[in-house]
C-alpha cells in the first residue's frame, strides 16, 4: 500500500471522535511490531522516529528508510512521523528522505519566537505537502525540565495555530513524558475547551502514563492524535529479560528480540482498542469515505503480511 497523508487518517478520525495511535519508534523491531498490530485491528497507524531516536542510529536515514519500507509493505494506512525535531534542518531533511509529516517542536523558545520559527518552518513544509504538528505550552517530562502542572491556554491556542498556519497542535494538558507509572491525571475539560476554540487535530503527548479509560476520556474530549513511546519500550524491555533469563544459554539477538517484537504488537492492539473504541465496532461512514487513505482493511493473500501471526511464526535461520 503506498504511504498515507496524515491529513487522511486525522481527519476523518476527528470527525468521528476516534484517536489514531502514535507510536515511537526505537528499532526495526518496534516499527514491524506496530504495523502488525495495526494490521491486526484493522486499523491505521503512525510509526513516529523522535530526534533522540535518530541521534541513537547516528543518523536520520537509516531508520527513516526501514520504517518508510515497513509502512509501504503494510495493508493498512501508516504514516512515518518525525517526532519532536527541535532542529529545522532534521525537518527538512525528513521531507527530503520522503518522511510526510513532522512535529517541530519550539515549545522552550519564547512565545514570539516559537510562532515566527514554527510559521516559516511550516510554510516550508506545506509548500512540499509535509504535515506539520507544533506544541504550545510545554509538556511534561521532555528532558526533565517541563513541569505536568503547564496547562495550554484555549484563546492563545487559537492565536497560535493562526498565526503559524500549522497542521496539528500538542497541548498540555496534565501528562508527561516517559513517565513509568500510569497514573497521570489529565485535564478533560480543558481538552473540550481547547477542541472548541482550536480547528486542527489536538495531540496528546505523554500518554505513556495516562491510564486507558483517561485516553479513552480525552479522544471523546477531543484529542485525536495519541502519542505513545515510554510503555512501548516497558514491554518490549520486560518481554527481552523474561527471555533471556527463562534461558540463560541465549545468544542469539533475534530470538530475544522476536520476544520484545511480539510484546509490543500485543500491548499495540491493546492500546488500539483503548483509543479508537472496540477494535470489532465497525468503522463509521466518514471513515469508510476515506479513500485518500487507501484504507480497506487487510487484503487476504498476495501480499506479504506484517501481522502478528507472521512474526509468531518466525524462525531465526
């Protein structure tokens, strides 16, 4: 299936009161996984790649092509995301490797400076049909210097995406980045709030440690995009040290990483079901209008699957 626009997964997301999960991307590993669970719940799905992560590969290419290679194989509409690119320059070379959607992220600088340099990025990117998500009001826990008491201003809000013409907006609304426990606490009024005075996607960022029934509360609230990465990494570390210490004679990497692979495409399709309703519950008519998306479902035969059951059967050569 080819790459899918953002625009074609939010929109009709947002219209029907659905969330799109977010999922970030370590390795190879966490991108197949993903996938296979989207192909599972019939759902779509973005692979996001962080700055940090493409500074772990040394690079933004690598793991941009494995992942960009991993969503075209798919049966079911994936987006590849560049995660809070701090740099312009990772921006635009993302665009330039064929990545269709970035989140610049100038949430530290001040408020002037943050519109004048998302609004010139944007621009940028709009004029090469690149999506693009900013944040207003800093969210917890990125870097250890943003406190989970910020909370996004509606009437500000609005100014923002005005005034810089973005695609998306990550608001803060009581989560935090790489939290471990799952017990945030978010602000599900201000999300309605901000809903009604804001006219693009809203995205939840930290969601890591929001419990299921409060994601399921902010998408009705009126969140669509929800980005998840630090319990992602949970399970798939937890599924690798149960592996490894069920035999202490392992040594082959793709047998404890299958382990972790399998881990997230289970914790995935969990997730899935949490923000986009019961993964059984048929899709809406404005979703089934989605045809820019190329979205129809898995296609049975003829293609090589990325679901679950291919990755279950795997056998390390």
């Amino acid at each position: 299936m080819p790459l899918s626009a953002m625009h074609d997964i939010t929109g009709p997301a947002r219209a029907a009161g659905r969330g799109i999960g977010a999922f970030n991307v370590i390795g190879i590993e966490h991108a197949e996984a993903i996938v296979a669970a989207a192909e599972r719940a019939g759902a779509p799905v973005v692979l996001q790649i962080s700055e940090n992560c493409a500074a772990y590969h040394g690079a933004l290419e690598p793991i941009a092509r494995a992942c960009l290679a991993v969503a075209r194989s798919a049966t079911v509409p994936v987006v590849v995301h560049l995660d809070h690119a701090t740099n312009p320059d990772l921006v635009y070379e993302a665009a330039r490797l064929g990545v269709g959607s970035v989140m610049y992220d100038a949430s530290q600088l001040p408020y002037e400076k943050n519109v004048r340099m998302t609004a010139e990025v944007t621009r940028w990117c709009q004029q090469r049909n690149v999506w693009v998500e900013a944040e207003l009001g800093e969210i917890g826990g990125k870097n250890g210097v943003h406190s989970p008491s910020a909370r996004t201003d509606p009437e500000e809000a609005a100014s923002y995406v005005a005034a810089t013409g973005i695609d998306a907006l990550a608001v803060a609304v009581g989560s935090s980045h790489a939290m471990l426990s799952r017990d945030a606490v978010l602000d599900i009024e201000l999300i309605a709030r901000i809903r009604q005075a804001v006219g693009v996607p809203l995205v939840l960022h930290g969601s890591s440690g929001v419990p299921d029934r409060d994601l399921a509360a902010a998408v009705r609230a009126g969140m669509t995009k929800i980005n998840i990465a630090t319990q992602l990494n949970k399970v798939f570390t937890t599924a690798i040290r149960q592996s490894l210490a069920d035999d202490g004679t392992m040594v082959d990497p793709r047998r404890y990483g299958a382990a972790g692979r399998e881990a997230v495409a289970s914790e995935v399709i969990r997730l899935l079901g949490a923000i986009g309703g019961d993964i059984s519950e048929p899709l809406s008519s404005v979703e089934r209008t989605a045809g820019a998306a190329g979205y129809r479902g898995p296609t049975p035969g003829g293609r090589r699957r990325q679901g679950p059951g291919r990755l279950a059967g795997h056998r390390s050569p």
